[in-house]
C-alpha cells in the first residue's frame, strides 16, 4: 500500500503540515527536522498525490485526450504525438474513451470542470453535446479540436483538408490514360470527415468524368469491405477503381477481389486512406492519400500548452494537406 503524507506524518511524529513544508522546501522546519522527513520519504518511497495537489493549487498537469472509440488504427499515431509532447513539458495524458456515448463525453468534461483535468483534446467523431457548448462558451482556453470543426464558436482546432483527399483520390484515379468507373465506399456517412472527403471526390468526378460517380457507406470493419464488394459488382462490371476511406475495411475489399480471382491493380485499382500499419500490410501494398497525422497531433497538443501557459491568445485554425503515396494497388 502506498504511503500517504498522514502516513508519513505519524511515522515521523510530526504534523502533517510539517511535513508539507519539509518536502515543499517551505519555510517553518529546522533543518534537521527537515533532513529526517526527505529521509522518511526516501526510505518509504513516498509519492505525492499529483491529483491532490492540483486540486489545491488548481493545476494538475493532466490533460485528457477524448476519443470517439478505440477502433480507429491511426490512433496509436495520434496518441503517441500528443503524448510525446506533453511529457516533454512535464503533462500526463488521460485517454478517454467516450464509445460514440454523449453521457460520457459530458462525464469526462465535467471532470475538466472540476479542475482534474488542465485541459482537453476533443478528437474528431467524439460527440459533443450541451456539457461541451457550455465549457466553450464559458471560455477558459483549455479545449482544443483535433479533426473537427466548431461552426458556432471559435476554438483552436488542427484539421485535415478531407475535401482537398476526396480531389486528389479523384484527379488520381481519374485523370489517366488508363481511366475507368470509379466507386466512393466511405465508412459512417454522417461523419463530418467522411461528408466532406464525398464532396470533394464527387465534385473531381464530375469535372474529369461528366458522369456520376456510385458511392457505398456504412463499410468500416473488415467484413464490411469483404461484403460490399460483391454488391459493386453486382451494379458494376470490371475494371473498376476504388476509393475506400476504411483501411480496415481495405483489407476485406483486396481479400473478396483475390477470393474472386480477379487482379490488382489490373482489374481493379484501389486506393487506401491514411498511412496506418495496415496500408503496410496489405498485400499488395495499398496507394493512399496520405494523413499528416503526426505532425497534426503534436501540434495540437502544443496549442494546448501554450493556451495553459497563457502563450498565446488567439484561437488557431490550422488546415494540413494530404498527399498521395504510391503502392501497388494501383497503376
């Protein structure tokens, strides 16, 4: 069992308070009183209840990392970045996973009202409700957005240009010699990132093609791409280019293609999203339009820091662009 300032107190047989000022520096303590507590808290291996003490003084040096789930694969990425930086300037990080729940996204933002938190990064998909509008608009520079935007308020927010991916999977799928129908299978539609990737390839596809493009949703798990393809072929007859913003769901969509007997990238070209380990595994390897993540990630969790410290005043709106790399699903 760990030993608690009381613990300490009595063993030393002195107040609490005494102790309090020895292991703080403080004044009031003789040196030798002094000595005798630092050595009672070596030879107990004391630890202070950083929690404790950032509700006295309050300051906590914990920020929390609000989640939408854990499916995601990129989120390892992302929380390594935010990590790195915050316990570069002495924070922890508390992952908090909100599984797609309003009541637990307003739970973990009541604790940042109750000052157990410094502060939070509310990732993108994590629903949002009347408990964060009011944190918002209370205004107290300790809640910045990572892959969401907040019309209504202004808030420091880092995100990807998802219109600029659905454009650029578009012109690359599209514009060639070896052009052919194209088929969009995003994962939740309702997504503010997935609406916006569906804009930007099917606008594309209208400029390059003059014809519409046949878009699938609802296709996130692995099952999910390995059953959709399928239905396509179904409607459509090869070759065929897919655009799947899944790389989980990839994975199912290249096994139901090989499963088929058909060839990839000859009969069907497929290009991936984000440069997760999964784009790496896939055999063959997937093209993707590529994701910052990690550039983006860390520097949201410097934006926070530097609200925390009060080093900067105003909200920052970040965009970062995306950019194709080449594998083999494609030509």
């Amino acid at each position: 069992m760990a030993v608690t300032l009381k613990d300490l107190a009595r063993i030393a047989g002195v107040a609490e308070s005494t102790v309090s000022r020895a292991l703080n520096d403080k004044p009031g303590v003789s040196e030798e009183t002094r000595e005798e507590i630092l050595k009672l808290a070596v030879e107990y291996n004391y630890q202070p209840n950083r929690l404790a003490q950032g509700l006295a003084k309050q300051k906590t040096s914990i920020i929390a990392l609000l989640l939408p789930d854990l499916k995601n694969p990129s989120y390892p990425e992302l929380i390594a970045a935010v990590e790195g930086v915050a316990n570069d300037s002495g924070y922890q990080v508390v992952l908090c996973n909100t599984a797609g729940s309003p009541e637990k996204t307003a739970a973990y933002l009541d604790l940042l009202q109750r000052n157990q938190f410094d502060g939070v990064i509310i990732v993108g998909g994590t629903p949002t409700g009347g408990k964060f509008l009011q944190l918002a608009l209370e205004n107290k520079n300790n809640m910045v957005l990572l892959n969401m935007l907040l019309e209504e308020l202004l808030l420091p927010s880092h995100l990807i240009d998802y219109r600029q991916e659905g454009v650029l999977a578009a012109e690359y799928l599209l514009d060639s010699a070896d052009s052919r129908p194209a088929a969009l299978i995003l994962g939740d539609a309702r997504e503010y990132r997935e609406t916006e990737r569906r804009e930007g390839f099917l606008e594309a596809s209208r400029r390059l093609t003059g014809s519409a493009t046949e878009v699938f949703t609802g296709v996130e798990s692995r099952d999910d791409g390995y059953q959709v393809f399928f239905r396509i072929v179904e409607r459509l007859e090869p070759p065929l280019s897919f655009y799947i913003t899944e790389n989980l769901a990839a994975l199912g969509l290249l096994e139901a293609i090989k499963s088929g007997g058909y060839l990839v990238p000859e009969d069907f070209q497929l290009l991936g999203t984000g440069s997760n380990f999964i784009a790496g595994i896939a055999s063959p390897q997937l093209t993707v339009v590529d994701e910052p993540l990690r550039e983006m990630a860390s520097n949201a969790a410097t934006s926070l820091l530097q609200l925390l410290s009060e080093d900067k005043s105003e909200p920052e709106i970040r965009v970062y662009q995306p950019k194709i790399i080449a594998g083999a699903t494609t030509l």
